[in-house]
C-alpha cells in the first residue's frame, strides 16, 4: 500500500478533465489525486494492463505515501472498471467492478481485507454469473452459478471455507434446463452415489462413491415414456427438473 512520493501528482495530469476534477473534489481535505499500479486485492496486476488506478494520497508521520479515501481503476479510455474506499491504508467497505460496457461485473463488501457476506459476478448482458456468501473471508451458504442466458448451471453449499452438500448442475436453457448431474459432498469430499442425467431427466451413468474406488455403471436406454427411480422426483412427471 506504501507508494514513493514522486507518484503523487495533481488531479490535471491524470485524467480527462471531468474525471480529474471529479475525483480530486472527492478527496480528504490536505490530500490530493495520485495514480499508479491498481490494488490487486481484486485484480492482479496481468490482468489489469492497460488500467489506471487513481486514488486520494497523504503523507502519515513518517513521511511515507499512503492510499485513503476513494479509490477507482479506469479502462483506457476513462471508463470506471472499478471503485471502492480506502480506510487506514486498505480497501474497506463495498466494492462495486465493471465491464468495459459499463454493466456491473461484481459487487461485494470487503472487510478487514476478507470478502464479508453477498457476492456476486455477472456477465456482460447483466446476466448473474455467480452468486455466494462469505463469511470472514470463507465461503459459507449456498453458492450457485448461472449460464449467460440467466439460468441456474450449478449449486452446491459450503460451510466454513469447505463444500458440504448436494451439488448439481444444470443444463441450459435451450437443452430444457434440467438437471445434469448430482453429487453429495461433505467436508469437499464425494459420498454416495454420483448420478447423471440427460437431456429428458432420465438416468444414464452413477458411480457408487462409497464402494471403493469410483467406477461409473452405465444405464441401459429407457422407453421415453419410464422415469427411472433414480431421477430427482420433479422429473418424474415432466422429464424435467424445473432450472429457475
């Protein structure tokens, strides 16, 4: 977080004029607008070329250069790919990314340098990607993915940092939407019985997670009119697994 201070500049000499000015009058009073490479408690470094980072920049007593107040990283040309907060040296707070369209790409609160409750990921037509909870830093709750048209691809849940739960995947929207697979996981281990499906709903490989090593047992070909007993119940009636 500790930048030399010949990298504090004025706000004219970073920015397009309304960008500039704007930022400068956000910060802290006795503080001015400096730019140089982004945090990368969000992005790394390869994979911000091209991207300015600009803050609001003081002195502690020391004399050493630190980071507070505002925070913003900007595409080459000037659009806002990131903003958030610095608090005693640190992003703190909520953080909101962009796509170069200007969509929102995530949107979080960080605290104490950990991600805290909601996050979510999403794709450049707006479409939610992913969505999970945090807890100090760990994944904690139900975590699920989406496909770019918006419908749900995969879900499991986790507890403290570690998987532990039924994971399924989905199809997409155009195959039907149902489910494609299903596991049991605990302590991000499989247990039990491995099940995919097709297109239909109907069962056609499983894999026995507790008989020792996993061997997948192939099922015969179904009369599209038979549900098997393995299929999640929804899709007994409609071939389907309802996918929201």
């Amino acid at each position: 977080m500790k930048l030399a201070a010949s990298i504090l500049v004025s706000a004219v000499l970073l920015a397009p004029a309304g960008a500039a000015d704007e930022a400068a009058r956000a910060c802290p009073r006795g503080q001015v607008l400096a730019f140089g490479a982004v945090d990368e408690t969000v992005f790394s470094r390869s994979a911000s070329r091209g991207i300015r980072a600009e803050w609001c920049g003081g002195y502690d007593a020391h004399g050493q250069a630190q980071r507070s107040g505002p925070y913003r990283e900007r595409y080459p040309d000037g659009a806002l790919r990131l903003e958030g907060t610095y608090l005693d040296g640190r992003l703190e707070g909520p953080i909101v990314a962009y796509h170069e369209n200007g969509r929102v790409f995530l949107r979080g609160v960080l605290v104490g340098g950990e991600w805290q409750g909601a996050l979510s990921l999403h794709h450049e037509n707006g479409h939610r990607i992913w969505h999970g909870q945090f807890e100090q830093g760990r994944l904690d709750g139900r975590i699920e993915l989406r496909h770019p048209d918006g419908g749900l691809a995969a879900e499991t849940r986790f507890q403290q940092g570690r998987e532990d739960g039924t994971a399924r995947s989905f199809f997409a929207r155009h195959l039907g939407g149902g489910i494609q697979s299903e596991v049991h996981v605990e302590a991000d281990t499989f247990v039990g019985l491995h099940r995919v499906f097709d297109t239909d709903g109907r069962l056609r490989l499983r894999a026995d997670r507790d008989g020792g090593p996993a061997a997948w047992r192939p099922i015969p070909p179904l009369p599209s009119s038979t549900a098997s007993d393995d299929a999640p119940a929804s899709a007994h009636r409609t071939g389907r697994v309802a996918n929201d």
